[in-house]
C-alpha cells in the first residue's frame, strides 16, 4: 500500500485542528506534486503548464484515512502500481531538493537583467559561444524540469509554516512508496527551501528563432512562439530599446532571429515551453 501523510504540529494547530486555509492549501499543492510526479513518469518528462487528461485524473487518487490525533495527521493510500511509481518519483525530486537547501549557500547572481548583460558581454568576448536552439534541445534532458515542478508544488504546501502568523510550527510530509520517507519543516527550513527552488538565473545564450505574437510594454514581456516547437512562450526583455527591437516582427511573418538566455528555476530549465531572455537580435 502506497501512502502519503501530512503532520501539522506547533501553533498552526488547535486541540488536533487545523484551519481550512491551512488544510486547503497544503492538501491543493500536495495533489499538484502527485500530478506533476505522475505526467514525468508517464510521459518521461513534464512541461510547464502541462494538464492532466481524464486518464490521468483516475491514476493520481489517493484516498483518506480518518485524521489522526498528535497535532494534526492525515493520511492517504492507494494500492496501485502507478501510485507506487509516482510516489518514488516524487521522492527523488524532493531528497535532493532539500539536502541542497541544508548544505548550500545560494550565490545571489544579482537580476537577470544584470546577467542578462554579463552573458552579452561573455558572447562579444569570445568567451561563449552560443548554439542554435535546435542543437540544444537534445542534450536538455539532463536538466530536470520534472523535479522543478514537484518541487514548485512542495515548496508552496510548505509554506503554511513561514507565514509569520505561523509561530513555532512544523509540517512533515512522510512519502511512503517502498519504504516511510520523511521531510520535515520548520520556518527556517522552509525558508531555505523557498531559497533554492525560487532561485531564477539565466543559462548560457542561444540562438532562437521566434514569430512575435504579443508585446507588453508595461511588463517588459512578449508572448512568442517558437519555429522549431510551435510552442508559445514567455519572452522577457530589460529596457525600451529592446522593445523597439521586438516591436519590428510584431506580427510579422517572417521569424525573429535573437540571441537570448533560457531563465532556469531552481536549477531546472523547460527546453520545450520555458521563459527566456532577449539579450539583442542576431
């Protein structure tokens, strides 16, 4: 039998209670990590704002047990194959996770506009030199988007416990596939935890080939699809003079050709559907 359980402990809790807000919202973000584990072992990756079918519905339940006291506890099960191996996945997503966020100091690379311009500067110098989009995508496996997603989910269940009306509580989460695998929270692991998975810097610069669909001055963004996936995506530029660059092929039919970085989250990069950065055209 396959199970996940939740522990709520500390001031989040009143005689072996907790409040609907606090339940809610971890048991929705709980259900977003089973969905996001199960599309990346089903389908072998999972993309940004991938959607479960009808089918995928019916093999991520997971049924309750009664709550049980000690704070607060509630469990869910489900004997299932499927289950089993959605549960590891999320296992090896999180273990690392949050050995990461025990034992690394994050490095703050300052904003991806200020990278934005090191990576200009590291191409002009020779230092980089940037490939096509199309020759990238097939080493990009080795970024794991899958654990960004799961992790994404676990960090905002999370942070019932670094709400500052919070006080003095903990959350564990126990995944249980073959064996009981605990994660337990405090507010400064939490914290830590936020740190890393929310942590956005810009891979190295590749050459991109987009057709501009939308343009949004106010918040220095573009929706563009992409040649070689057809996929829209979000385009994230620094100034003005980028926007009157992007502006030209608003539109247009033929293809805007531009240097720009992948932003990775959390260590992860989506090849397929995730944000970039406009450096300058090509």
């Amino acid at each position: 039998m396959s199970m996940l359980h939740l522990h709520f402990d500390g001031d989040i809790t009143r005689n072996h209670t907790v409040s609907l807000r606090t339940l809610g919202r971890s048991l929705y973000h709980l259900q977003g990590a089973v969905n996001r584990a199960h599309l990346d072992v089903k389908y072998g990756e999972v993309w940004k704002n991938a959607r479960l079918s009808a089918e995928d519905y019916l093999e991520t339940e997971l049924w309750s047990r009664p709550p049980r006291d000690g704070g607060f506890i509630i469990e869910f099960v489900e004997n299932s194959p499927r289950i089993k191996s959605t549960l590891r996945r999320m296992v090896g997503a999180i273990s690392p996770a949050v050995e990461k966020s025990r034992a690394q100091a994050l490095v703050n690379a300052g904003s991806l506009v200020q990278q934005a311009v090191q990576r200009d500067q590291q191409v002009s110098l020779g230092i980089i030199t940037p490939e096509t989009y199309e020759n990238y995508v097939p080493n990009a496996s080795q970024h794991p988007y899958g654990d960004r997603a799961i992790n994404k989910e676990i960090d905002q269940l999370i942070s019932v416990v670094r709400n500052p009306n919070a006080g003095r509580s903990t959350i564990e989460i126990i995944v249980d596939a073959d064996r009981p695998i605990p994660f337990k929270f405090d507010k400064v692991s939490s914290e830590n935890f936020h740190s890393m998975v929310s942590n956005r810097h810009l891979g190295e610069p590749l050459i991109f080939q987009v057709k501009v669909t939308e343009l949004d001055s106010a918040n220095k963004s573009a929706k563009v699809t992409n040649v070689v996936t057809e996929r829209t995506v979000k385009l994230n530029y620094s100034s003005e003079v980028e926007f009157e660059q992007i502006k030209k092929y608003l539109g247009a039919a033929v293809p805007m050709t531009f240097l720009g970085s992948p932003i990775f989250e959390g260590g992860a990069y989506d090849a397929k559907g995730g944000d970039v950065f406009f450096i300058r055209l090509a």
